[in-house]
C-alpha cells in the first residue's frame, strides 16, 4: 500500500484540531511556540493573581478597628 487514503489524512487532521494537538508534523522551534500557547495566560495562573493580600478584606476590618478605636 502507497500509504494513507486522502480521507484517512483528512480525518486525522481533524481530530488533531479537535483535541489541541499539532496538526502537521512541525520542527522544535514551532513545537516551543506550541507549548507556549497551550499553557494558561499569565493572568490566569493562581500564582499570579493571588499575589497580594486581599486588600478589602484588610481594609475593611482596620476600619471596624478604627469604629472600636482600636486602630489608629
């Protein structure tokens, strides 16, 4: 056999784009860009945005402090 049927290349390509994978066979260099995409954002990861305390929280209760008079 010759290799693959038109519809057999067909059909793999597409279930390669359904389920995130790379479509056609790519060097390393493309392959880095590919990993980098499928990562979360920078904004996403938990790491990130839960770097600062929660200020609202902390403000809210230096301000009941500050009712008792307790805080200055």
């Amino acid at each position: 056999m010759a290799g693959f049927s038109s519809y057999a290349v067909r059909m793999a390509r597409l279930s390669s784009r359904i389920f995130g994978e790379v479509v056609r066979p790519t060097d390393s260099k493309s392959m880095k860009v590919v990993q980098l995409f499928q990562e979360p954002p920078l904004a996403k990861r938990k790491e990130v945005y839960e770097w600062y305390p929660h200020h609202k929280v902390y403000y809210a209760m230096t301000q009941k402090l500050r009712f008792m008079g307790l805080f200055r």
